[in-house]
C-alpha cells in the first residue's frame, strides 16, 4: 500500500465522529473504487478545508461516484470523483476536442479526465455566474470537483425525472429560461438536459455540467436542438401544449 495511502486514511480515522456510525464504510469505499492519485487528492483538498469528513455515497455513475462531505465549517458539499480507470475517456477526448477552451489538451487517460473534470467546473463557474439556479463551484482539483450539496441533510433533491412538477407550465418556463441564459449569457449549451439533470428544490435546479460546450462548438446547433427537443418531450408526455423546438431554437438564438 502507497504510503500516501496509508497517510489518507489514518487522517480521515482521526477525524471519524462519533455520531457518523457509517463513515468507516464510506472510507472503505473510497479506498476500494479510487487509486491512490485521487485519495491523495482528496487528501490536499481535506488539508485545504474543502472537506472534512465524507458521510456517504449519493450516486455511483457511469464515470463518476457523487459523495455527500461536511467541509471544515460542517455545511454539506457534494464531492464529484471523477473515477481514472473505468471512465471512458477516448468518448471524453472526443467531447473536449470539439469545444475551443479545451482543443490542446493531451491524449493520456489521466490529462483527459483531469480535463473532463476542470471543463465542468468551469462550465458551473460560468453558469453560476449569469446567475443560472446551480450548484455553486467550490473547487476542483484533478479528478474532484467540489460543489454547494443541492439536498437536505445529505439526502439529494429528488430529479425531475422521479417527481412530477406541480405546476408544468411555470416549470417548463423556467427551464426554458435557464437553457436560454445558460446559452446567451454564460455562452454555453448544457448538452446533456433532461428530466434527469434536473433536481426539483421544488425550484429547478440544473445539474451536471459535464457535457457543457462553449457556444463555439461547431455541434453548437444539434447539440441545443436535442436539449430543446428533450425539455419538449417531457412537458408534452405531462400534457402541457408547447412550441416546437425549433420555435424555442430560434428564440433562444434570438433570431
Ligand atoms: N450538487 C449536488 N448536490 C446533491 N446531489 C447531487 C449533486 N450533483 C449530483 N447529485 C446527485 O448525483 C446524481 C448524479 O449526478 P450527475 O452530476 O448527474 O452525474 P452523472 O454524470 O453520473 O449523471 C444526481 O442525480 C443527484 O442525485
Ligand atoms: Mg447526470
């Protein structure tokens, strides 16, 4: 075992507390699913106060394991972890290539998902502010992107996928408008809008920037069309009357 390693993990024993029964499980976790490079990560970023001691894991995704932590202060965060060895990093080239911040950045594994990570920080950053409602960055190192926890004590808001809006149309208004200052004044397309990215506070709050292009992208104009087209669909299946996307493209491109 890496020294680092060992380093990590005496300090997350030491600062246990009592009244987290779960924690040493949540460790036990970290320590199986990340190599030593991102517990060492996660290791300055407890120096640095970000974190202080992680409560446990809200979402194991495709390329990333979401943690509910305390920082130093105990307000909650949502720590990202970008997971080195099982993410698909030849897709996650292809995506950055296309976007103009990101066209030098080298091919290894580890630069592309340090990349992917530092992108959807920035992406946040820039939402955050044009003053779109999501998770206020906090900070990324490497793989770890550290967020404001969009939930109530360490349980996340549900998705709009798993709950209906109560009142459709103000809803889908909304998040019409926020498609539309994420695009006009962060200049980004979300690239990945659905119910799924979406947590209902019941105010909608947009998550998951890791798709997130600058307007510059020459996919600019598919890409917002599939995120107008899936807003549309969901709204449409709750039998709410809407434009077309191609209406809501226009406007949104204020053509
Ligand atoms: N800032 C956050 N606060 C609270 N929960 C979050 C936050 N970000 C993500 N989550 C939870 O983790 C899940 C997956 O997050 P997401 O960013 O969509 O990752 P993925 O790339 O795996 O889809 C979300 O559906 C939500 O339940
Ligand atoms: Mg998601």
């Amino acid at each position: 075992m890496p020294a680092d390693f060992e380093a990590l993990l005496s300090k997350l024993e030491r600062r246990k507390p009592e009244r987290l029964k779960k924690d040493s499980e949540t460790y036990k976790i970290m320590a199986s699913v990340f190599d030593s490079s991102t517990l060492l990560t996660l290791y300055h970023m407890i120096n640095r106060g970000v974190f202080d001691i992680f409560y446990g894991v809200v979402s194991t995704g495709k390329e990333a394991n979401i943690f509910c932590a305390l920082d130093k202060r105990g307000n909650y965060v949502a720590a990202k972890i970008y997971r080195i060895s099982t993410s698909n990093f030849r897709n996650m080239y292809r995506y950055l290539a296309g976007d103009p911040r990101f066209r030098r950045i080298q091919r290894e594994r580890r630069q592309i998902i340090y990349s992917w990570a530092s992108r959807e920080f920035k992406n946040l950053q820039r939402a955050y502010e044009a003053g779109v409602a999501v998770p206020r960055p906090i900070d990324c190192e490497k793989n770890v992107l550290a967020m404001e926890f969009i939930g109530e004590e360490g349980a996340p808001y549900p998705r709009m996928k798993d709950v209906s809006p109560r009142a459709p149309r103000r809803m889908f208004e909304k998040l019409f408008e926020a498609i539309k200052v994420i695009y006009r004044r962060a200049e980004l397309i979300h690239a990945d809008f659905s119910e799924y990215n979406v947590l209902l506070t019941p105010e909608p709050v947009l998550i998951d920037f890791s798709m997130a292009t600058d307007i510059a992208n020459p996919m600019c104009d598919e890409l917002l069309m599939r995120d107008l087209g899936n807003l549309v669909r969901y709204f449409r299946k709750l039998g709410l009357k809407t434009p077309e996307p191609v209406e809501l493209f226009s406007e949104v491109k204020g053509k």
